[in-house]
C-alpha cells in the first residue's frame, strides 16, 4: 500500500576534468622576506550581549509561571476528562451487568 521511494544516483552527465599527470613545477623561494606586522584584531562577539534589567527579569519570571499555571490547567483537566470517563464506563458496566442478571434469573 505504502512503499518507500528509493532515489536513484544521478548519473554524470559532462565531462570531467583529467586528472593530474604528476607533473611538479617547482616555485621560487625567497628567504628572510619580513611581512609586515598586523594590528591583533579585536574579536567580535557572535551573539549580541542581553543585559537584564529588573523590569526584563520580572517579565520571564512572570511569563514562566504563566505557561506552568496553563500546561497545569491543561493537564489537571485531561485527567479530570479520564476519570470521568472511566467512572461513565464502570456505571454502564453494572447497570448492563444487572440487566444481564435480571434477564437470566426472569427464565
């Protein structure tokens, strides 16, 4: 019914270049040449610094309860929708039991 797709390789489809023969050409070297000296450079930070401030602070604090108070509510609900519904099947259960009960004991 639901079969994976394998991708094919795709095939080369110009012509490389060739490969190096071995030929070395051999460079010239100039010894005792002084480069001139660089300024060290300053590092950048790659993320910007965050500064907190007591009103920034207040905020996450607040925000943080505020998503534990709504995952709670969430949760403390879901389980309240189980037990309910556990306790819905256990009374259909003895009310279907007693009437099982009664049809046999009417015969």
């Amino acid at each position: 019914m639901l079969r994976p797709k394998i991708p094919t390789m795709p095939t080369p489809t110009g012509l490389g270049t060739p490969p190096a023969t071995g030929v070395v050409e051999p460079t010239a070297v100039s010894p005792n040449v002084a480069a001139p000296p660089t300024a060290p450079a300053t590092p950048t930070p790659s993320r910007p610094t965050v500064q907190f401030n007591p009103g920034t602070a207040l905020a996450l604090v607040g925000g943080g309860t505020a998503v534990v108070l709504v995952l709670g509510a969430v949760l403390v609900s879901l389980l309240l929708a189980v037990a309910i519904t556990g306790a819905s099947v256990a009374v259909c259960a003895v009310v279907l039991r007693s009437l099982l009960a009664s049809e046999a004991t009417r015969r």
